[in-house]
C-alpha cells in the first residue's frame, strides 16, 4: 500500500522529503495523520517522534474513521466507467 493509500484507510504515515523542490507535492502536509519532513535539519527528531506515535497506537484499526475515504470509495468504479464509455472499447 502506498503511502496516500494507507493515510487514507487512517494509518499513521510520515512523508520524508528533504529539499522538496516541487510544491505540489506538499498536498498532504497539513493532513491529520501525516507527519510531513521537507527539511534534512529537524528530520531525526520528527522521525523518531512519529515512530514513538506508531508504536504506542492501540493496534485496533481506525478505518474508516478519515473523512477523506468517502470521496476516493467510487474513485476505480468511475474510472472503469470512463473507460467503458469510450467507443473504441466497446
């Protein structure tokens, strides 16, 4: 599972990119749940904070429990859709 998969079933993920040079890719660093390093400076204090966090979470799962997930459940469906309407396919 990549990372946005497993931020949006409500895994606790970290994104480590030091220098991040393209902004867009900053899309998920306000989220909850996401522990965000573009910075090479306080990166090993937020690493080793963020698997503290993990380890003394309850190893009940919190699925379903990000909002976000709702608007991504239809997202493959929509997307066999599209590719289903496309008169070359059929």
């Amino acid at each position: 599972m990549h990372l946005d998969g497993a931020w949006l079933v409500s895994k606790s993920v970290i994104r480590i990119q030091p220098d991040l040079r393209n902004d867009s890719l900053r899309m998920l660093q306000s989220k909850k749940g996401i522990v965000f390093i573009d910075s090479k400076v306080p990166a090993v204090n937020s690493i080793v904070s963020w698997i503290q966090n993990v380890s003394n979470q309850d190893t009940e799962s919190e699925t379903g429990k990000n909002t976000d997930l709702l608007l991504h459940q239809q997202a493959t469906e929509k997307i066999f859709d599209v590719i289903r309407s496309i008169s070359v396919f059929n």
